[in-house]
C-alpha cells in the first residue's frame, strides 16, 4: 500500500491558510481556495476506504483518470486503511469526498452529506456474511459462536463489527465477552484472510466485498463458509463534505450517476464489480442507526 | 589358507586399499558430521537473529493486543507455495507468561490461546523447559527422539516481557541440504579412492612382485637350482635391493659349487676308465710280447712263400698297433713304436675293405702323404680304423666313405667323412666321452680312445656335418721334421 502523498505545493499553500485562516469558518475556506486557485489545478480530494476492495491500485488508477476527464480537475484518491484515519481526515477538512461505510456516515452526522449510493446486484443495499473455516461443519449461525475466536474487521465498520456485536447482542449475551478473543483486521479481505488461515475461528465480512473476492481471489474465499447472511443494509455511501460547493458536489454526482451511460464508465463499473450510482436516500440506513442506538452510538 | 597367510601380491594392494578406504570413510564421516553441526549452528544462528528482529517488531503489536498485526509479522517469513528451506522455521509462535499461544504462524495447528502442553509432537517438553528454564533470555532446545529444534527468544523491552518467541525447525528439513552435501563428500571421496586405489595397486604389485620371486628363488635355492633373477627386477639399493645382491651372490656360489661337483664326478669316472683299461692293457700285454716273439721266430727261419710272408708282415704290424695301443694304455709302459709308413694306411684299407663290401659302402680312398711320415705308426693306424669303423656303421648301404691323408705345415690331416645322418645333438655334445654311443650295441669307448690318444699326440680333432656328410677331422703335429 502506497499512500498517495499531496503534491508538496498544494500541502504547504494550505498550511499556511491554515495558519492565516484560523478564525475562518469551516465553510468558507473552499471558497477563499477558489478564489487564489485557478480553476484548471484544483485538486478535488477523495478518501478510500475498506469499504471496498481498495487495494486494486491499477483500476485505482483508471477510475481516477476517468473522473478528472469527465469533471474537468485534478482528481486525488487517499486510501486509508482504516475508517477512523479517513474519518479524521473529514474532520480536519482535508478531503472534499469520501467512499465511507454507512457506520462511518452516520457517525460523521452533519460534517458529511450523501452524494450517491453504489448499486450492488442492481439494488443499494449489502448484507454481513457470518463466515467459518471451510472445514469447519459445526456451527450453523452465531448461536453456535459462544467462546470462539472472533475477527473484526474494523471497529467502525458496519458489517464487519456493529452487526454481529448487534447479533450477539440480540441473543441476550454481551458482545464484548461472548467470544473467547477478537482481534481487528482492518479490512474486510484480511478478515477472510483471518478465517482462511485459521487464525480465527469466524469473521463478519462485508456481502459486496466477499461477492468481489470471490470473482478475484476465488482460492481464498473457497477457504470459508458463509452460515448467516444479515438483513439488508444501506450500501456504504459516497459522502461529500459539508464545505463542499454545490458546483463540486453537483459535478461529482453527476459524474458518478452517469458512469453508467458511457463505454468506459460502464468498464470501470464493471471492474468495481458495480451496477451503477444512485442519488439514494438517508433513510435506507434507519437499520444501520438503529443498531448504533443500541449501542448508545447515535 | 588363512587371510594372513596369503601371497603379498595381494596382501600389500588389499591392506593398502582397506586403509585408502577406511580414510576416505572416515574423513568423509568426520565431514559429515561436521557439516551437519555446521547446518545446526547456522540454523541457529539464523533462528535467533530471526527471532531477535521479530520479537523487536512484535513487542508492540502484543503490547497492544494486535492479534492481526502479530500474525502478519510472523507469517512474513514463510514464503506461501516455496518448498521448505532448511534454514527457514516450521513454525514460528508466541507464548505468553502462562505458556499459552498469543499468536503463531500456523493457526490450525497452534490455535490462539492454546496450552503449549497440549500442541502435541516435543512440545509438552518445551513447556516443561521454558518453565524450568530462564526466558530473559534466547535459548535453544533439542529432546532426544525428537525431530524438531526449538529456538526462543524472549519478546521484551525495558525488562518487560509479553511474551516468548519460539521459531521451531524441523530437523528433516536440514536432511535435504545434509543429503547433497554428503554426496558431494562421497563424491569427492570416490574421485580420491579412483585415483589412489590405482596407484595403491600398482605401488603395491611393485613391492610384491621382487618380494614374491624372491621368495621363490630362495625356494629354489634349497633345491639346488637357484633361478637366476635378472637386475632389472629390482634396481634399487634399499634393503629389498641389499637383499637381491646378497641372494644373487648365494645363487652364484652354489651354481659354482655344482659344477665342480659336476667335474669332480666326471674325473673321478674317468680314473675308473683308466685303471680298467690299464688292468686289461697289461692282461692283453703278455700274450701279445708271446704272440710278437713267435712272428719274430718265424721270420728268422727265412725262405717263406711270398704270401705267408706278407701275411705274417700284416700280423706283425698288426700286432706291433696292439701292443702300442696297450703300450699306450699303460702309463707307465713306453712302448717304442716306428714312423708311420704308407703301408700302414694301405693294411688299414685291406683290413677295412672286407667290412665295406659286406655293408655294400664304397670307399672313396685319397692319400697323399709321403713314403714315411715322423708320427707314431700305432697310434695313426688306431685313430684311422676307429673311425673307419665308425664310418661303416653309421653309413648306411649304397652310402660312400671318403678318407683323406695328407701334410702340410708340419701337420698330419686326416679326413674320415661318410654320407650318413647327421648326429644327434645330444650325442655329438658328449661325443669324445666314454661310455657315450650313437648306436645301438656299441659300448661307446671308440672315439673316447680316438680322443685321448689325439689329444696325447697333441693334436685335435673335430666332428662337424657339412654338404650331406658328417666328417671327422683329424690333425696331429708330426715329430721334427721328419716331413
């Protein structure tokens, strides 16, 4: 993993209307950007996350051409391996959009708007597989999981941590000792990669990025066994930062809303293992608060 | 036959060939040993400085209760779908102060939070190990009947220890490298036997070889018949050439002594020969002077037929050739004997024709000598008939016997050559011995007189087989110069 470091300029122009700025309203600042920044070397800056299979640096690459060609600007990805990095780096106003899970989303409240939600199988919505060792026939559902070593993905993921601690939860056992261990991977592929080697005895994986590895890395997946599949969850959502123009966020989303219309847009979706984008709407994530309700995180 | 008891031929290259051997093994074994605690030594080596970089970079990750960052980093070293190297771990894991698993390499086998004493091959002895044994510090452990080598390293900083690094090898692992290793050995320890074994061989058949014809040349030596070995066989002046000169020296004294022997016996018969002959010789002496007398009686009276005479003058000098001949076997009895005359070549003819013309065997007869010659008739008639007489017998019929008398030089040369087979080579290289005879029935004295008598006048005689003959030839120095 190679993080994509900022041209060195852009970095120190800002550190210093940081400095100057420091009174200026969060909102404001884009504004004051634009106005010493010409329009043809704007940078619009765009958080990863584990939310998907991020590490594909060579279709990375691709998707990003795509999107300066189509918008007009410079395009920059920053991948993080985790949910809290991408999340400070909202906080500190350092990304304009962020592909986050709807955990993430939710928990960012105010600072993020919704810009679009990807369309998986058709539908903007995903599950949490439950998934054991290949070899492993015993358990057939979490009830069966009481003592087990447990691999989360990443504490602020949905699929990965809020819905099976809900689960257990819902048993009427406690989430934090009804397993004999758990550990964070920090990626949904790891945790597959958990369960694979043995290294834990189960793992809570993300359906689309599972659905994705088994296209990719069939031998992995082949490894496990899915023995329960959640509800239905609002897909991770592409965010926009607050700051945001409604120029930028209008362009973004009319980019990502018509990839599905051109040759290349259609190949990119394709290799994301996407259907398409759609404007989408909050409330396709009640489940998601409501489980973060009973965790007192909403 | 026992083993020692064998030839050196084969003692020296086999003994010679067990040591090349016994060294090649046994440098060889030593090779192999050492390369194998080398291999130990290195995995070792290797292992701890492994398990010092691992456990500095896995302090935090178990610090913290990063399960996943610890099990990145300790699966890092295996390389996925490589064969097992023999320097790389089996399995590489952590154990906490309680000796349960806190992370390890191979999940399925080590499970997380699993009792070290229940993980099955050696490792309940390495629980009993680390517990005796002090983990602020890298140890090594090896159980007898085990085929694992066990490397830990205490996972500490600042004195505070999270947990125990154990990097377990597998002692088939290093088998393979052992394997290659050890045959490069045997490789070069049979290119070594290859070389000194022919070498040994051939050192080992140069020492023997003199050693054994030595042994059988002084066999032989008790024998009598010392083989002669030649100075080639060993030329050198060490003891075993010392030992050459010295049986040479010995084989030479007793050939001499045999010859000796050999003469001495020849003399000794030959004494014998004589005094028989002179025994016989005075016996035939008596009646003879009688026989002589009475001739001598007759002549007197005087007024004989002219053929009584003759007959009696071919008696008398045939008996004067008796009494000489007798004369000439007693030593001590000098018989004075008259000149040679033809007519004594003309009785020997007339004594010899009635022989010749019953064996049908002609007589090819050239004399060319004067009317009297200063030579010892008797002795001159003797030497003639006995050859003659040789002469007829060994012709065969219808064969031709030439005879030749002349002089010259001062010499009397007579020829006796007839046309019959060749002699026999045994025969002709004991021909002037006594008892020595190329035909049937004779008693072989013959030309063993001819020969004493020549040699008494001084002269030689030779028999040889030229142009279909075999001739006798016959040279006597004549007295003065009565020639």
């Amino acid at each position: 993993m190679t993080p994509i470091a900022l041209p060195a300029g852009n970095r120190r122009r800002r550190q210093i209307l940081q400095a100057i700025g420091a009174g200026l309203a969060a909102a404001a600042w884009p504004a004051a950007r634009g106005a010493t920044d010409p329009a043809a070397s704007r940078t619009l800056r765009i958080g990863l996350t584990p939310a998907f299979v991020h590490d594909q640096h060579s279709l990375m690459a691709d998707w990003r051409r795509y999107l300066e060609s189509r918008l007009g600007t410079n395009v920059e990805f920053l991948p993080r391996n985790s949910y809290r990095e991408t999340m400070d780096l909202l906080h500190q106003g350092r990304l304009d959009f962020a592909w986050l899970c709807d955990y993430p989303f939710l928990y960012l409240k105010d600072l993020v708007r919704l810009l679009a939600v990807p369309l998986n199988q058709g539908r903007p919505y995903y599950r949490s597989y439950l998934i054991v060792g290949a070899e492993n026939a015993r358990p057939t559902g979490m009830a069966d999981l009481k003592g087990a070593v447990f691999a989360y993905s990443d504490p602020y993921s949905n699929t990965g941590y809020l819905v099976p601690r809900y689960h257990v939860r819902q048993l009427g056992e406690n989430p934090t000792t009804y397993f004999r261990k758990t550990f964070f991977t920090w990626s949904h592929r790891k945790a597959v990669e958990a369960v694979a080697t043995g290294m834990a005895d189960a793992a809570a994986i993300d359906s689309f990025v599972w659905d994705t590895l088994t296209r990719v890395k069939p031998e992995l997946t082949g490894r496990t066994r899915i023995i329960d599949r959640s509800p239905e969850y609002g897909f991770p959502p592409f965010a926009a930062h607050r700051a945001v123009s409604a120029k930028d966020f209008a362009a973004l989303q009319g980019v990502l809303l018509g990839m599905g219309r051109d040759e290349d847009g259609r190949h990119l979706l394709e290799r994301l293992n996407l259907d398409g984008f759609v404007a989408g709407d909050r409330s396709i994530y009640d489940k998601v608060v409501t489980m973060m309700r009973a965790f007192g995180e909403y | 036959m026992r083993i020692f008891d064998r030839s050196l031929r084969h003692k020296i290259p086999l003994w010679g060939g067990a040591l090349i051997v016994a060294s090649a093994v046994a440098v060889s074994g030593a090779q192999m040993v050492r390369a194998y605690a080398d291999l130990k030594r290195d995995t070792i080596n290797s292992s701890e400085g492994l398990g010092h970089t691992l456990a500095k970079t896995l302090f935090p990750a178990l610090l913290h209760d990063d399960a996943w960052r610890a099990f990145e980093l300790i699966r890092a070293p295996f390389h996925e779908g490589r064969p097992e190297q023999p320097l790389e771990a089996r399995a590489i894991f952590v154990v906490d102060a309680d000796l349960r698993v806190l992370v390890s390499s191979a999940p399925r086998a080590m499970p997380l939070l699993a009792p070290l004493d229940t993980l099955g091959a050696d490792y309940p002895q390495l629980a009993t190990g680390l517990r005796l044994g002090n983990r602020d510090a890298t140890a090594t452990y090896e159980f007898a009947d085990s085929g694992f080598l066990h490397v830990t390293i205490p996972v500490a900083e600042d004195g505070a220890r999270v947990g125990t690094l154990v990097i377990t090898h597998s002692k088939d692992a290093f088998l393979p490298r052992f394997f290659s290793i050890a045959l490069g050995g045997a490789g070069m320890g049979a290119l070594v036997l290859a070389i000194l074994l022919p070498i040994n061989w051939y050192w080992g058949r140069r020492m023997a070889e003199p050693l054994v014809e030595l042994a059988k040349g002084m066999g032989d030596l008790g024998k009598g018949q010392p083989a002669e070995l030649p100075a080639s066989l060993y030329a050198y002046r060490d003891e075993l050439g010392q030992l050459y000169e010295a049986y040479r020296d010995a084989a030479r004294g007793l050939r001499e002594k045999a010859a000796l022997e050999q003469e001495m016996l020849q003399s000794e018969r030959l004494a014998a020969v004589g005094r028989l002959a002179a025994g016989i010789a005075h016996e035939v002496n008596n009646p003879l002077g009688g026989m002589l007398m009475a001739l001598d009686n007759l002549k007197q009276r005087g007024r004989m037929d002219p053929a009584v005479a003759k007959t009696a003058a071919l008696l008398e000098r045939g008996l004067q050739q008796v009494a000489e001949t007798v004369g000439a076997l007693l030593v001590e009895a000098r018989v004075v004997s008259r000149p040679l005359t033809r007519h004594d070549l003309d009785d020997v003819h007339t004594l010899l024709e009635p022989q010749a013309v019953k064996k049908q065997v002609g007589f090819d007869w050239q004399i060319r000598v004067p009317e009297q010659v200063g030579i010892p008739a008797g002795f001159v008639r003797q030497i003639l008939i006995n050859l003659l007489l040789n002469a007829v017998h060994a012709t065969e019929s219808g064969g031709r016997i030439r005879v030749e008398a002349g002089t010259g030089e001062g010499r009397l040369l007579l020829c006796v050559a007839n046309t019959g087979a060749p002699l026999p080579e045994a025969v002709r290289e004991h021909l002037f011995e006594p008892f020595v005879s190329g035909r049937e029935g004779g008693h072989g004295l013959g030309l063993w007189v001819t020969y004493q008598t020549v040699t008494q006048l001084g002269g030689q005689i030779a028999a040889d087989w030229r142009d279909g003959e075999v001739r006798f030839t016959v040279s006597l120095p004549l007295e003065g110069d009565a020639a």
